[in-house]
C-alpha cells in the first residue's frame, strides 16, 4: 500500500498512544457483549487490508457485574498498541423494555406516537430532519400497507372461488386462508427489514422523554462510578466513551456524569464519541429536562472533548445540524460537538453500495464495520491505533 493511500485511510491524529480504553454503549439491541465483540474481531480483521497495521482481538471475559471487556493488540509500523475495549451492558435493560407481544406493542406504539406528536417533537422532525421522519413512518406505513394487501387478496380470492361455483363458507375459507398467509410472509419480512426493531426503538425513547426510566438511570450513574475507578487506577494515555445510535443518548448522560467524577486532567484524556447518533429524538421533547441538563452540562465542558460523526445517508441518524444547536442549547458556535461527516458510499463498490443501502439497520451499522475500498473514516485505527484521535 502506498503511503499516500495509507495517509488518506485514515483520521489524522497527533500524540503516541501506548495504552487506550474504549468504553462502548451499544444502541437499543438485546444482542449482547459476544455479538459485538465477534463483530470487531471480524470486521477489524477484513479493514487491516487498508491501514496498514496489524490488529489482534483476544478473549472475551466478564470484568464487572455490568461490564465485559476483551484486549485489542495493536502494531502500526514497529509501534505497539494496547487497547483495553470494554462493552459497557445495558442490553438486560433493553431486553425488560422490549415488547415481545406483536400486537401490544403495535398499540403501545400508536400510543406512543400520539404523545410524541401532542409535544411537538413529531411536528419538528416531519419539517426539518425528513430521514428521521420518513424512518419513524415507515414502520406504521409497511403494517398499514401490508394489513391493506392481506385483506384485500382474502377478499379477491374469495370472491373469485364464489365465481368457480363453491360454498360461501368455502370460498371465504380460502380467502382467510391467503390473507393469513401473505400477512404471515409480511411479518417474516419485516423481521429481516427491522420493522419491528425501529418500532422498538420508537417506542422506548419518547417514553424515556416522558419520565426517565429509573433503572437506565441507575445503569447510567453505575457506569459513571466504574469508569471513574477504572481510569483512577489505570495509566491510559486515551479513554474512548463511544455510543452508537440510541448509545448515543445514553453515553451523553453518561458523559455528563464524568464531567463531574473526573478531574480535569481525567478528562483531557477522554473523548466522547457518537456514532449514527439520534440525541434529538429524545431533546426534541420539552419533558426530557434532565436530558436538556446533560447537554447543556457538556455544552459547557472545556477538558472533555466531543466528537459526533454521522453519515448523511443513514436516515436512521440526525447528520445534518448540530445536537446541542437543535436541542436549544449553544453548540455551533462554541464548537461543541466537532463534526463529522461519514461517507460509506466511498466505502464500497457503486454496486455494493446500492445492496446496503436497501437495508436502513446495515447500513446504520457501517459505523462499526470494515469497508471495501479505503476510506478516511476507520473505526479500528480510531479504537486501537497509535495515535490520539482527531477530526480528519
């Protein structure tokens, strides 16, 4: 590999790093620390085509009650890299949110939405943020679409056994039977198309800006108290706190908690890292006050930095404006948060990108993954590279 491609895949960075911890908050999945730390395994290994380095992912282990981690040994160039990449769980928590019931959480959703609309929030993502709001639609829109043809082929096929000279109770029979079918294969299809998963996801946030759950928040202060401790004994020269798309809410609280339990010096080695981030989900709702508190809190922080990178064509984030900016707090102008634009159609072929691009979780997840062809954006050199991160 060339060094100017070697120059180009890869953020710029200025100060040696030895040791790193990452502290990760996954987004609203049940999956827990074994998904995603196969997941890095994989997809750092399929990305060490590109940068240059060597990466090596060891074993899993529990570290905590609430806490799995697993060590990520880097080589860039003769330089070694340590990296301590710790999976900070709340996926129990997401698991007692998650409505297993279909149909329950069709109607909790209705409902749902009927209350985020009477705030307003609704209101403010349909005439500024059209990703987010066609996203938010497209679950209500593909039942709606696909009760409508399942009802309609039950009543098409009945009326055409009635015309073959059969029973009415045969020939509604036969039409019950088709509905039921077509709309048990839409069910099944909406499983593979995250229907559901964003119908989970739609549900849980404007309940959290109703009344914050109190056992995120007890989660939240837990993982404040274990990352206080853990940097108060470790000599890292960079802590990582990432948070991935519904993450990002929580690691902003989270973020938050820190800018009170570090010292400044702690904190000139931590930066705040979200990924494919939906904060204005939760801050366009006037009742999330304590949630307004956390941003304003880190509006206002001058040691611990803040990084927020977005890929405009994932419609499942808020890439295009400012988090704090949106959430009627300051942050444009006082530079907080730095902003990234995340480009995955550089990432891929024109035709594997037109194939990810037909799934909004995939492509929501390219954050996290390795890339075909080489691309400034690499979230393996940015978590266990030799450098501390900045923007590129």
């Amino acid at each position: 590999m060339s060094a100017a491609i070697q120059q180009k895949s890869s953020p710029v960075r200025t100060g040696e790093v030895k040791h790193r911890k990452v502290y990760y908050v996954s987004g609203f999945d049940p999956r827990g620390a074994a998904y995603y730390h196969r997941l890095y395994r994989e997809e750092s290994a399929k990305q060490a085509v590109h940068h240059g380095g060597a990466v090596t992912v060891g074993k899993r282990s529990r570290l905590g009650e609430h806490v799995s981690g697993w060590n990520v040994d880097g080589e860039w160039d003769g330089h070694v890299v340590s990296t301590q990449y710790q999976f900070l769980h709340w996926d129990d928590l997401v698991r007692r949110h998650w409505e297993p019931s279909l149909w329950r959480l069709v109607l909790s959703a209705l409902t749902t939405y009927g209350r985020y609309i009477g705030c307003g929030a609704f209101g403010s993502l349909s005439s500024t943020f059209r990703g987010p709001f066609y996203s938010a639609l497209y679950p209500l829109a593909y039942l709606a679409l696909l009760m409508l043809l399942a009802a309609g082929c039950a009543v098409g096929v009945k009326a055409l056994i009635g015309i073959g000279g059969a029973n009415a109770w045969l020939a509604w029979a036969g039409g019950i039977s088709v509905g039921v079918g077509l709309f048990s294969g839409g069910i099944a299809l909406a499983n593979r198309l995250a229907v559901f998963w964003l119908l989970q996801i739609y549900r849980f946030v404007p309940r959290w800006g109703e009344r914050e759950p109190e056992d995120i928040k007890a989660r939240i202060d837990t993982f404040a108290d274990w990352i206080r401790k853990d940097l108060k004994t470790s000599d890292c020269d960079e802590a990582l706190v990432v948070g991935h798309s519904v993450g990002s809410i929580v690691s902003v609280a989270l973020a938050a908690k820190l800018t009170e339990a570090l010292s400044s010096a702690q904190r000139r080695r931590v930066t705040l890292i979200t990924l494919g981030q939906c904060i204005p989900l939760l801050s366009l709702m006037p009742s999330a006050k304590a949630f307004h508190q956390d941003l304003r809190r880190l509006s206002e922080e001058q040691d611990m930095q803040w990084l927020d990178m977005n890929a405009r064509a994932d419609s499942l984030c808020f890439s295009q404006a400012n988090p704090l900016d949106i959430s009627g707090i300051e942050g444009a102008r006082v530079g907080r948060p730095t902003q990234q634009v995340v480009r995955p159609f550089r990432m891929f072929s024109k035709q594997d990108y037109a194939r990810m691009k037909r799934s909004k979780q995939r492509l929501h997840f390219q954050y996290l993954m390795a890339s075909a062809l080489p691309n400034e954006y690499d979230y393996f050199r940015m978590t266990a590279g030799p450098s501390r991160i900045q923007p590129y």
